[in-house]
C-alpha cells in the first residue's frame, strides 16, 4: 500500500524484453530481495539492486495495462516505496495496482486528463485520484476526464511537470470508490427470480 507522495525521481537505465533497470538513490535504503517499489504509481518487485541501481521484472498483464512499456532510457520516473504503519498517510491509499493509461489533454499546473469512460464514475469533485503515482485532488469532472491542480513542489519533483499534450500516464481511482460500489450492488439490483424476494409468482 502507497499513499501517492513521491519519494524521488528515478531514471530509465535500460528495459530489455520483462526486465526493467532503474538508476536510484533514497528508495533502495532499505531495500530487499522482493521489496515492493511503485514506478509511476505501478507496484513492481524488486528482483536485483546495486548502490545506485535496481530491477525488476514486468509482466504482460502489466505492460497492457500501464504505460511503462513506452519507457526509454533515460527517461524520468516517479518512485515510491510502501507506507510503514507508523507514517502519516499524506496522500490517500494507493494500492499501485493501475487501472488504465489516460492522455494529458492539457499540461500543469492547471493537468487536464482524458480517461476512460467506464472509470468516470469513481471520479468525483475534491476527490482522489492517482496520476502516474501521484496522489492528487480533483478540481472539476469532466465528461471525457478531470482536471487537477498540481502546485509547482509537485511540478520539480515528479514526472507531472514534464508531461505534455497526448502523454500517457498510468491512472488509479481511489479503491474506496471501487469497494463502496461493491458492497452497494447487492441492495441496487432486484433478487434473482426463485429467491426470497425475487419475482417467482404462482400462476
């Protein structure tokens, strides 16, 4: 578990074939063999490290759904480690597990973001959303996306500074939203017919 608050910027080093090389620094202080580490808000395993360096291996399913498979080297990465029980949650609960890629419609500070029609749902206005790993709150929905503001801290020490028109960034919806609807579907949808309550009737 994550709270969306990067610890630092990370660099490509190489990515060949599932492995994935990072270069870092403050995320490998207390770093073990399968350790979990967020790249750009996408939880991965840590399966080698040196001083400055560490790898992991991506999955297919995580290539189709994030866009780490765009990565080149040297390109910027936003890094996180999980959240210890005794830190402060300055973010909300990310879980590193990404939904969908959405597209930058318009860059920072004002980020405008198109996504998926199906995730709308669990975006509501001054609520959480995660943007490449970033926890940030939603200004206003969108039919086609939201908008969030990212102050100029944020703009200098994550990848959403550099993000440009048409960029694709890895996005989770606040798995609170996701539950909540869970739990709710059994008093929203009518009783299968047969069972108490349902629609069975003599004739």
């Amino acid at each position: 578990m994550f709270t969306g608050i990067v610890e630092e910027l990370g660099r490509v080093e190489s990515l060949e074939g599932s492995r994935l090389r990072l270069s870092a620094s403050t995320v490998l202080g207390d770093v073990t063999m399968g350790a979990s580490i967020a790249v750009n808000g996408c939880c991965l395993t840590v399966v080698a490290w040196g001083d400055d360096w560490w790898e992991a291996d991506v999955s297919d399913e995580t290539f189709r759904r994030t866009s780490l498979g765009g990565l080149v080297q040297g390109d910027p990465v936003n890094l996180e480690r999980p959240v210890r029980l005794e830190d402060r949650l300055g973010g909300h609960l990310v879980q590193g597990h990404v939904d969908a890629v959405g597209h930058v419609a318009a860059p920072a500070p004002d980020l405008q973001v198109r996504m998926p029609t199906p995730l709308l749902r669990y975006v509501v206005e001054k609520g959480s959303i995660t943007v490449d790993g970033v926890s940030l709150t939603v200004v206003d929905v969108l039919e086609d996306g939201f908008t969030v503001a990212v102050i100029p801290h944020t703009c200098e020490v994550t990848t959403l500074g550099a993000r440009r028109v048409g960029d694709p960034v890895n996005l989770e919806v606040d798995v609170m939203a996701k539950y909540a609807e869970r739990l709710l579907v059994g008093y929203r949808d009518p009783a299968p017919a047969g069972t108490p309550g349902g629609d069975d009737h003599e004739s």
